[in-house]
C-alpha cells in the first residue's frame, strides 16, 4: 500500500511518500495544485494531513487533496486513534505535530523511555514513556523567534539572521550583532541541555530525538550520550504514516 503523508506546518508544507518498506520521497510544495502531479506520479490509495494552520489556510490544501484522492484522514488529536495512550490533559489542543512526533518516535524506540525535541519555528519537548503512554512536554520560543522578538520588542535592536549551521558562534559578543546571536544560540544550547539532564534524571535510560529545521544548530551542541541521541529529519511525517496505517488496519 501506498500512502501519503503531509504536514501543513506555519511556514510550508512537507510530504512524504511511503509504502510497505518505509518512506520512498520526501520534499515540500509551495502549492496545493502540486498535490495532483504528486498523486499522479505515486497514485497513494490513502492521505492523511496534519495541520497546525488555520482552517482558511488548510481549505486550500484539502480541497486539492478531495479532489484526487478518495481515503484523506484528517489527523484531530483528541478523536484520531493513535497507536499510543494519550495521558494529555486536553487532547484535543494538542498540536497535530507534536502528536505525529511522538508517534514516530514511539515507532523507532519501542518499549523504550524517549524525549523529542522539535527545533522549528518553535522549540518543543515532548515525552513518551517505556509503556508507550505520551505525557506532554513543552513549548517555546524557536531560535529565529527569539531574534525577530529582540528586534520587534525594542527600539534599537536589529534583526540578525542566523548563520550556516555549524559557524562557530562567539560566547562573549564583541558587536550588538555577535551579542544576538550568543543570547540566542548560547542560551538555547544551554536551555536544552539542562532540559534534557533534568529529564534524564527522572528516566534512566532516555533517549533524545530530535527533528525539524533548527536541528543541525542544536545537534553538535547537546550533551553526548552514546547511542541515546538520534536525528530523523522526517519524524513527523513518519509518525503520520503511522497513525494512517493504525487506522486503516483497524
């Protein structure tokens, strides 16, 4: 079986193309009228669509997607049934993003106490425990958040861009444009850190997984554990192929 998965997120929209072996071919559209030659070349029997866009924004997309595909599972936290024990407090607010996160993760740790880390527009923490029950986390600032805020909220401050991933990044800044960015990539490296170590220490054995765009600035930075640290780039959409499968199967 061939499935579709897509993740309608603040900023784009990112598919993936699965099918019994794994994901086949990932990428994002700029349009909703690409979903047509996307389903033409692949010819995916089901679709499910994630969204933490509003629903003006989403109508385009599904629209698009009705019009090719018969079988879309739009993913509810809160009413889709996931393959894992929803121990949030309000289910239904839950971002669909995170949900399909926790699920992909569960997948390729199972059995196994695991914390993922989503460095996108914003940075958040989610736990899924050894009994595959997902608990929650937490949600703030993403790194270009945090600059632009600098920018916005005073007078004087100027937007500064991020560098390349990797780019060596002073502790103490000589320029207001230097000071930025050890505030932000600094401070958040460190943030994580102490995050990830207060985790640890209420579950021995965890592991991190961490996906989404920011992800190269924060992986050489993270305290090593051996083996317990891994990247998948494609999580979400993984763990959405999952719950699509879960449902269908049912």
């Amino acid at each position: 079986m061939t499935t579709l998965a897509l993740d309608l997120g603040n900023t784009a929209l990112k598919y993936g193309v699965f099918t019994a072996v794994g994901l086949q071919e990932s990428g994002v559209l700029a349009a909703p009228s690409q979903l047509r030659d996307l389903w033409e070349h692949h010819q995916p029997q089901h679709a499910i669509l994630a969204s933490v866009a509003t629903e003006a924004e989403a109508q385009p997309w599904l629209g698009e997607l009705s019009s090719v595909l018969r079988h879309i599972l739009p993913l509810r936290p809160g009413f889709t049934p996931v393959p894992l024990s929803n121990a949030y407090a309000t289910p239904h607010t839950l971002g669909a993003d995170r949900l399909a996160g926790a699920v992909g993760a569960a997948h390729l740790r199972p059995g196994q106490p695991t914390l993922i880390l989503d460095a996108g527009t914003a940075l958040k923490f989610d736990l899924v425990t050894a009994d595959g029950t997902y608990h929650g986390g937490s949600i703030g600032p993403g790194l270009r958040m945090r600059l632009r805020a600098l920018h916005t909220f005073t007078g004087r401050l100027p937007l500064v861009e991020l560098p390349e991933p990797g780019a060596a990044v002073q502790l103490i800044g000589d320029s207001t444009a230097s000071s930025l960015l050890s505030g932000v990539l600094n401070g958040v490296v460190a943030e994580v850190n102490g995050l990830v170590a207060e985790y640890r220490h209420r579950y021995p054995g965890l592991g991190l997984v961490l996906t989404g765009g920011d992800a190269p600035y924060l992986q050489p930075h993270l305290a090593p554990v051996v083996g317990l640290i891994f990247v998948v780039p494609e999580l979400v959409l993984l763990g959405l192929d999952r719950i699509l499968r879960h449902n269908v199967d049912r």
